[in-house]
C-alpha cells in the first residue's frame, strides 16, 4: 500500500503539483526499496546520502480512543533485528478523510508506539497533511 504514497509523491513532483494543490518537497534524490524478504508487508527502506530509514505504511479508516496499528509478530522481529544494527522502523499510519474519503493525512509512530499504541488525541496532535509527511521524510528522517 505505500506503493500509493510512492506514486502519488513522484507524479506530484513531476508535474509540479500535489492534491493540496501547493508545491511537494521533491523526493527524486530519495532511493525506496520494498523490503519482500523478512515475511514483512507494507514496508519500505528509504535511503538518500547514504542514510536510510525503513517505514511501514498501515492505512486506518477512523482513529478509535487507543490508536494501535495491526502489527503482526513478523514485523515485531523485523523491528527488533533493525534495532541491533542501530537501525529503525518507523509506523507511518495514514488516516482516511469522511469528507473526501481519502487517506489524505498521516502521522508517525515509533516501533515501540506502534506495538502498544497511543491515546487518539495524541493521534490527532501528530496528524499532518502528505506534503508535510514527504517534508519530514526527506529532510529529518534522512
């Protein structure tokens, strides 16, 4: 599913616009690679000037008042094996809009935050719109 976020972020930076109608931080200079053999889903290694960080995409229909993404225990081992190398995987959990019906927001957990989840005003607090997720990504995480 994070292939929707690639596509959407490289299409947005090739005709200069994105669905906010405002410019997108340009990903071009960010190498993102699936991860297919760890028994992992949805989870993406991003990579620029030779930094990387790995992203699982978990997309939600509506925050409940615990926000705990489905994490399976494949992805708890994956999160464990990165932590002993003194990598990191972040949760990237996208929100679907009812007014639009899109997954048009997002915010981050940790892997710890995502295992035991978060209350949903926090939830709400950290919610930001894809550009600014792209922003976040690009320049603080690499």
């Amino acid at each position: 599913m994070f292939e929707q976020f690639k596509s959407w972020a490289t299409s947005a930076h090739k005709s200069g616009t994105d669905m906010f109608t405002s410019s997108l931080v340009p990903l071009s200079d960010v190498q993102i690679k699936t991860v297919f053999n760890q028994g992992v889903h949805d989870i993406a290694k991003y990579s620029r000037n030779g930094r990387s960080v790995y992203i699982k995409h978990v997309y939600l229909n509506k925050l409940n008042d615990t926000v705990k993404p489905n994490i399976s225990a494949s992805d708890i081992d994956f999160f464990r094996s990165l932590d002993q190398i003194f990598q990191y995987c972040y949760v990237l959990v996208y929100v679907k809009c009812s007014r639009s019906n899109k997954y048009d927001t997002a915010f981050f957990l940790d892997d710890y935050e995502a295992i035991k989840g978060i209350s949903k005003s926090e939830a709400m607090h950290r919610q930001t719109d894809l550009t600014s997720i792209a922003r976040i990504i690009r320049s603080e995480l690499l």
